[in-house]
C-alpha cells in the first residue's frame, strides 16, 4: 500500500495538515489514538468511515516522516 493513496494535504484542510482523504479526519489524530492503545477495531467503530487501510497509511506515513534525515527530535535539540 502507499500512504499517497490515502492520505492528502490542502490548505484549505485543516489548515494544511495531513488527514485521510475524504474526510476532514487529520492523520496525527489517528496517530495519537493508537498510541494511546486504542486498537484499531476500536478507530473504525469510533469513525465508521475509515477502513483499515486508512489505519495503516497513517502507520506508513508515519514511519516516512521518522525516517527524514531531519527529524522533530533533532529540531528541538537544536533550540
């Protein structure tokens, strides 16, 4: 699967930040969820109109962004 078909940034959406596509739902939301050990049965059940493959976008996309040369933790380090 690739995130891209799943996941979309406008800034005219909330404000620019990614979310799944077709949906004003932003992809940190998702993100935080399962961190917070929500399962993902848990996700659907609470916005029915995501799929599983939304889910794993958001995973996928997450992981891209940590693999960046530069990441959040190197930019708060800096300041």
């Amino acid at each position: 699967m690739k995130y891209q078909n799943c996941i979309t940034r406008d800034p005219k959406i909330m404000h620019g930040k990614p979310v799944i596509k077709g949906t004003r739902i932003p992809v940190y939301i998702i993100l935080n969820l399962l961190a917070d050990n929500m399962m993902p049965v848990e996700i659907l059940e609470e916005y029915p109109d995501l799929t599983i493959d939304d889910i794993l976008a958001c995973l996928e996309y997450a992981a891209k962004l940590a693999e960046e040369e530069i990441g959040i933790l190197e930019l708060e380090e800096r300041l």
